[in-house]
C-alpha cells in the first residue's frame, strides 16, 4: 500500500483533535493512526477506500489523560494488512508540535512576519504582554527557530493563542 499523509504536513502546530487526510492504496484498507512521543500514545484508524488511489480523511482526538511529555509528537498512518510474508507493514509517520504542551489552553494560532529590529521578547510582549514567553514563541516554531537568538526579516511565526 502507498500512503501520502496530506494533512498534517511536518511540524503543523495541532491541537488535542488532529485532523488527518490523505491518499492511500488498498483493498479496503482501514489504516491506524497512532500518535505517540516515546512515553505515551493514542490510537484510532480512518478507512481509504477500495482497490485504487483514495482519498482518507479523519481525526484522532488526544484525550487530556494522555501522558506526553514532550511537545514533538509523530503521527503514522499504517495499513495493518500490508506487510504479508515477513515485509514490513506499510507505513508513514510525520512530527507535528503540540500546542496543548506549549501553552496550556491552546486553541490555534496567530502568524507573525518578523520585521527587521525585532526580537522573540518583543514579539511576545506585543502577544502576551509578558516577554519571558519567547520561549513559547520559539517552541512553536523549533523546526525554524533552534535559537531565540536568531531570527530574521521576513520569518513567519507562529504564535499560541489561547481562549
């Protein structure tokens, strides 16, 4: 079975329901939906059509009793039934960051162009009024920004919000 993962794309900033969508080929093919971070995972399935390319969308809800401790999780789409004789079971896996675990709340985001002059502190200021929490700023965007010290002109971020 080919599988191509269409939503979430890599390092997406989900929420605690993480919609997923994609192609897929199979015989009607169930695919499970696992995501996990290495101490804890969740577990559902959405269902790709019969005998062609099709299309799969769905969700998996990440219940507030899951133990994450990390904010990187990986999502993998795996078809259960591939894999006969030995062969690995088709699957692929994804990392998105989860915004319950930057800022507790977590209910989408804003994004942000970075003008030339500004700092992670002050752009947290302006959203927070509280400039200590770049790091939240910084841990949305930890695929493009592995330093609060370094950003640039013209960087759209990602900034937390919370209702």
């Amino acid at each position: 079975m080919n599988i191509e993962i269409l939503q979430p794309k890599p390092f997406d900033l989900v929420g605690s329901t993480i919609l997923i969508a994609g192609n897929a080929v199979g015989f009607e093919a169930t695919l499970s939906v696992t995501v996990s971070e290495g101490h804890d995972e969740v577990r559902g399935f959405v269902t790709a059509g019969s005998t062609a390319i099709r299309q799969f969308q769905g969700s998996i809800d990440i219940p507030a009793s899951a133990a994450f401790r990390l904010s990187r999780l990986f999502v993998t789409i795996a078809d259960d039934t591939g894999g006969g004789d030995g062969a690995p079971i088709p699957s692929v896996t994804i990392p998105v960051l989860y915004g319950p675990m930057i800022l507790p709340g977590f209910s989408g985001w804003w994004e942000h162009t970075v003008a030339r002059g500004e700092t992670l502190s002050a752009i947290a200021r302006r959203y927070f009024d509280d400039a200590s929490k770049f790091t939240v700023i910084q841990q949305a965007n930890q695929h493009i920004v592995p330093d609060a010290n370094v950003i640039f002109p013209g960087q759209v971020l990602r900034i937390p919000r919370a209702f």
